[in-house]
C-alpha cells in the first residue's frame, strides 16, 4: 500500500506540476487566470493520469516481490518505465496540443514531463521502500528460511547468511540433512527438521518462504532430485554457485554485500508478457476458428473418407500444474489403434491412416486444439502435453519433466519443431532438453520464433 501510494501521489503530483511547467515553457503564464473550471479538469485529468501509471506499474511488475526490493534497483527500473509511460502519455495527449507551434516545444514539453515525473516518483518511492526496508532490519518482517545441507559447506553458508543477509530478512528456522554425516557445530546452530527427501512436508509444516541449497555444486544429480522434489511450492529456491557457473554469468548479485546465490526463478515471465500471450492465444484462436473454416471443413470430409470413424479424436493429456484435461486432434489412425494399450507412433506406423499420414506433415490433425487454445487448456506456444501413461515413464528417467507441468502446453513447442513426433520414451527425454530450454529462455519473443519456425516446417511438409 505504501508504494501504491507514493507511485499515485507523485503521478497526481507530477501532473499538476507539469500543468505549470507547460503553460510557462509555451509563454502562457501571462494573465492567465486559474478559475474552478480549470482546477475541475486539472484534477480530473491528473486522476485519470494517477490511474493509468498505477496500471503501468502493475502491469511491469513493480509490486511483485515487494520485500526484496533494491532501492539503487528501483531507481534504474523507474527510469526506463517512465520513459515507457511518458512514450504513451505523449503520443496519446500531447501529440496534438494546441498550444504547441514548432517541434522545440514538444521536445522540451515531453522532456519535462519525464524528468518530473521520474524525479517526483524517485523521491516518494524511495521514501516507501526505506520504510519497507526498515521494518525487514529491525525484524517485523521476515522470511522464515530452511538450509538444506549439513557438511562444512552449509555451515560457512550459514554463517555468511547470519552475518551479510540481515537487509534481506532471512530468518533460518533450520536446516534439512544431506547424506549420513551432519556437521557437529551446525547442529548445534540450527535444529535439524529431517531428511531433505521431505522438503515438500516441511515446508508446508515449516510456513517456509525461502530455501538455501548449500551442497556443492558438482553434485548435479542430487541438487536436480531437490529441485523436483521443491516443483510446485510456493518457497524461492537458491543455490550457492561454483567458480564456473560465476565465470559462466549465472549469478546475479542483487544486494552488493548480500551472499551470491543462483535464484531459481518463480516468474517466467513479466505480468504483462502473462496477460499479453493469453490474449493472443483467445484473439488468434477465435480468428483462426472462424477464418479456416473451409480448412477445417475440408479436412474433416476428408478424414470421413479416408477411413471408417469419427472425424475427431479425443484423449486426455496432463496440462498445467499437473491437471489433466482432453485434448482433440483430427483423426489420423484407424479406429482401434490403440486396443493393445498406449503406445507411440512411429514414422512407419501400419496404424496411421494414408491421409493421416499427410496431416501429420503438414501438422492438419492439431489444428482442432485451437479450441483447446481457446478454453484455457493450452495456449498456442509451449511443451506438448503428454499421457499420463507415458509421464510416469519420463520421469523414472528424467525427474525434471515435471518441469514443464510450470506452464500451459502448447499447440507447437520448440521440442516439436526442432526434434519432431517422439517414438520412444528415450526420444520423448531427447525432446524434453528443447522445452526445457523454451521455458528457461520463455518470452513473447522466442514464441514468434517458435511460430515462424513452425511454419516454415508446414510449408516444407518436413513435419515428423
């Protein structure tokens, strides 16, 4: 609320000012009267103008996570962002002012409202995030922390935390064990509160908001089954790096005097990346629906034809955070294909269909999961939803897939443009490197990429 407020205020503060600053920069002060009238539209417009940099605000970001902020930080990120809303307030309101005569007055009528703005904000922001940033000090606010290690690692881990993250407001509540041995000293810091096989109930038993991974890094497969075990708790999850993933650029040191730490991260993508991907999923999907009819029309009289059967094929696939939901593809096997129990498709599969065959090249049988698109099952871009039949393989092999679970599946995902239809639950693991890379790298960006990508793929029929 504190930062609400003070963004509000200076946007209804730098407005006002501007209002002045304008009518001196455009020699309008002379015998200008300030009537009941004029203070009615000023304060209605600088509401207006309050409301929609709130908005802006929401929408980057700025008050996500609002206890760990860097005032340096904030000071950097609030100079691009009002660069961003004084781009949209000047082309929306001050493009066409009537005042203006020459282009020299609105370079210094836009360059003025910025550096109010900007400045005005800086001020009162700062003052909130000091107040934030007093209370995690003096330790109103906290954040209960579990270790997870028990050699001589984890207690210089400890150690160091006590003494450099006190700004932060970690609090460690204990430490989960690693292994058979347990440093003795660490005991006697912090109780232990068991196996770290049991983080998942401990967390939820321990209230616990942030976790601290002190192994060594070397120790990739133990530190991968941690991360599976933490997929889907709520608690932000660090790591302690190594010199090579330092020289690598992997960590980013937020707080100058804080320990470097490699942060798990919880947003994939910004909230108004979140808000944007979904409405193009709804627009692109009811355009499509309704502007390839004849296409769907098409194939569906073709599907009728190519063999006994409906034209649609139903089957339930595992969508985000692990919820199944139907899928629905254009038929492309023969009726009963599946009568022996799940399995995958091959290049050569007697089971599919000559016109199925040709669909799957040219990626037609996907086409009715706009649909699914369109309900919120899946969205446009990301990891193809599997079986659960075949999940429950992958992951004996690979834990990280639950990974994938993080995000709605995709009609097209990188996996399937760069490696293709999966025969083998070896190949599907193959494939998982790709989403696994789409997620790490996910922005609205890499999601034309992935549909420039997919349509060259259609285009060519190289669709495997």
């Amino acid at each position: 609320m504190k930062l609400v407020a003070a963004d509000f205020g200076a946007a209804l503060l730098a407005w006002m000012c501007f209002y002045l600053v304008r009518k001196y920069l455009l020699n309008e002060l002379t015998g200008y009267r300030f009537t009941e009238g004029a203070l009615f539209d000023l304060t209605g417009s600088a509401m207006f103008i309050a409301v929609f940099w709130t908005f802006l605000y929401t929408l980057v970001g700025e008050y996500r996570d609002i206890y760990r902020k860097s005032r340096l930080g904030e000071i950097i990120r609030l100079a691009r962002v009002s660069l961003l809303g004084a781009v949209v307030i000047f082309f929306t309101l001050l493009l066409d002012d009537q005042g203006v005569v020459n282009y020299k007055a609105y370079y210094k009528t836009f360059s003025a409202y910025y550096l109010l703005h900007f400045f005005i904000t800086a001020v009162l922001r700062t003052i909130a995030v000091s107040s934030v940033q007093r209370l995690i000090r003096k330790g109103n606010i906290s954040f209960p922390t579990l270790l997870v290690g028990s050699n001589a690692l984890a207690l210089n881990t400890f150690h160091e935390l006590a003494r450099t993250s006190r700004h932060l407001g970690l609090r460690l509540v204990g430490f989960a064990p690693v292994g058979d041995t347990v440093d003795p000293e660490l005991a006697a810091e912090l109780p232990a509160h068991g196996s770290y096989q049991r983080l998942p109930a401990l967390v939820r038993a321990l209230k616990i908001e942030q976790i601290v991974i002190a192994i060594e890094p070397s120790e990739h497969l133990l530190i991968q089954d941690i991360l599976t075990l933490l997929e889907g708790t709520p608690a932000r999850v660090s790591i302690l790096p190594d010199l090579y993933q330092m020289l690598l650029g992997s960590v980013k040191v937020n707080h100058l005097f804080g320990t470097p730490l490699i942060e798990i991260k919880q947003d994939l993508l910004p909230l108004w990346q979140i808000i944007l991907k979904r409405l193009m999923d709804i627009v692109g999907s009811a355009l499509f629906l309704l502007l390839a009819s004849w296409v769907y029309a098409f194939t569906a009289l073709m599907v009728k034809l190519s063999s006994p059967g409906p034209v649609f094929y139903r089957q339930e696939r595992i969508g985000r955070n692990g919820q199944p939901f139907r899928i629905i593809k254009f038929r492309s096997m023969y009726v009963d294909a599946e009568k022996a129990g799940p399995a995958l498709s091959s290049d050569h599969d007697p089971r599919i269909t000559k016109w199925g065959r040709f669909m799957r090249k040219v990626r037609l049988d996907e086409l009715p999961q706009f649909w699914n698109v369109l309900k919120g099952d899946m969205s446009i871009v990301g990891p193809r939803p599997e079986r659960q039949f075949f999940i429950d393989q992958i992951v004996k092999i690979a834990p990280h897939y639950r990974h994938l679970h993080r995000v709605r599946p995709g009609l097209t995902s990188l996996g399937q443009v760069k490696y293709g239809y999966a025969e083998t639950v070896a190949q599907m693991v193959e494939r998982l490197k790709f989403d696994i890379l789409y997620i790490e790298n996910m922005s609205l960006a890499m999601d034309f990429r992935v549909l420039l990508y997919t349509l060259k793929i259609i285009v060519e029929g190289r669709g495997k």
